[in-house]
C-alpha cells in the first residue's frame, strides 16, 4: 500500500509540464545567444587528422555570472521564483531526458545522413542503430555554428550550480539552513567556478578530441552532471526538513502530556 501510494504521487510528478519545457527551453536559448555574443578567450582544439582544428569561446565564466545576475534580478522582483528547479525538480529530470533522447536521434539521423569528409563532421557508421545511436556518428556535430559537445558540458556545469541554487532558497524558505549545507554549496560552487575559470582545458580533454557525440554523453552532460550530482543537496536538505520537524514535534511533547495527564484526572 504504502509503494503504491509512493508510486502515485511520483509518477505524475515525472510528466514533464509546460512550464519545465519553458524552463529548458530559455536555458538553451540563453546560452546558445550568451555563448556567441559575449566576449571569451579563443582557443584553438586539437589539430585533427585532415589538419583543421575547431576553435572554442571559453566564455562560460562572464555566461554564468551573467545568468546568476539576471536570474537574481528576477526573482526579487517578482518574474520568477527562485524555487522553479528545487519545485519542478522531477520534472525537469525527464523533460532533460526526452529531451536527450530526441537531440540524439536527430544526431544519428543528421550523422548517417551527412556526406561531409571533414575530421569533425565525417561519419563513423558501424551499422548497428543502438552502437551508433549510444556512442554517436560525428566527432563535432555543429547546430547554427555552435560546437554542440562543448555546448552540452557547460550546460551540464552550469545546471549542477542553479539546481543547488535553488535548493538552497528552499531551505532558507523552509527555515532549514543548516551548516551541512551551507558548506556543500560552498564546496560545489567553488569546483564549478574553478571549472569556468579554467574552461579552455576542457577543450582537450578525451571527451572533446576523441568521444563522438551521442546519447552516452549528451545523457552525461545533461542529465547525470547536473541531476546526480545535486544529490547530495537533495539529502541535506530533507535530512535538516526531518530533524526541524521531529524537534519541532519534541517541543509539543511536554504540552502533549500535560493535556493527556489533566484528562485523565478529569
């Protein structure tokens, strides 16, 4: 009974709404435009094996303060609630993953499709659709001039630090901050911001010179970096909601007995 009562609130909750598909959808929007507009170090990747070498804006730092900033500006006035991720949590962890699965399709479309001869765009077909679909076709697939393996990871990075975030403003809304997680976040988000402060490195990690793109890493950037590793966010704050709430209950429990005791003599 219980596993069914469990089961009932938990799957409506994992039906996608339209206000978690608005929620991705300005997020990719917001980093595809702040990606190519905002100024960034260019580095060059790896030389390929035809002699071209795809070139990266390492501008993820000055994106995700930015996005920080805007974000911050709209939830004191009123445009958004700080709380849509930590609220829409589940979700948003199956819009992202329907969202994978229809991005590597038209990946794997698009790849066994593609004629071009470049190191980057050429496609490596083993004839096997799961083989092909799960480890990719193309080295650097490209969606209006965007590098969409680069584009994924940070995407990925920057989710981990705004889930946490809004994670965060729950527990103090709750009144449940507690020092567990105020060092968590800390710890997190100064791994995260040492990972933008350094982002040109990623463009030579085995990922980005070697892994073709398809659903095992899309899943891995999109999903499992931002979803799995906020985990522990999820656990401090229902382990300090608990402890608030038996403790707020202990507190009732003199008042209790005198009610019980005087009743009983009554």
């Amino acid at each position: 009974m219980l596993l069914d009562m469990d089961l009932g609130v938990l799957l409506p909750s994992l039906i996608p709404s339209l206000q978690s598909v608005y929620v991705l959808v300005f997020y990719f929007v917001y980093l595809a435009v702040a990606g190519e507009i905002l100024p960034g170090k260019v580095i060059r990747g790896v030389l390929l094996s035809d002699g071209s070498q795809p070139r990266y804006r390492c501008n993820g730092l000055l994106a995700l303060t930015l996005l920080v900033a805007i974000l911050g500006i709209c939830a004191k006035i009123g445009i958004v609630s700080p709380l849509v991720v930590a609220d829409r949590g589940l979700e948003l962890l199956s819009a992202t993953f329907i969202f994978c699965v229809l991005v590597t399709l038209a990946l794997y479309v698009t790849g066994r499709n593609s004629s071009d001869k470049s190191s980057s765009l050429k496609p490596h077909v083993s004839g096997n659709l799961v083989h092909d679909w799960w480890f990719g076709i193309q080295l650097n697939p490209q969606f209006m001039s965007i590098d969409l393996k680069f584009f994924f990871v940070r995407a990925g990075m920057m989710g981990w630090l705004l889930i946490n975030l809004s994670i965060l403003a729950k527990s103090v809304q709750n009144g449940s901050l507690s020092q567990s997680m105020i060092l968590y976040q800390i710890f997190c988000a100064l791994y995260i911001l040492d990972y933008f402060v350094h982002e040109e490195y990623m463009t030579s990690t085995w990922d980005i010179i070697a892994e073709r793109l398809g659903f095992m890493l899309v899943f891995g950037d999109l999903l499992w970096i931002p979803f799995t590793f906020s985990i522990q966010a999820w656990l401090v704050a229902f382990a300090q909601q608990s402890r608030t709430n038996n403790s707020c209950y202990c507190s009732q429990l003199p008042c209790l007995r005198n009610r019980v005791h005087g009743f009983s003599r009554g």
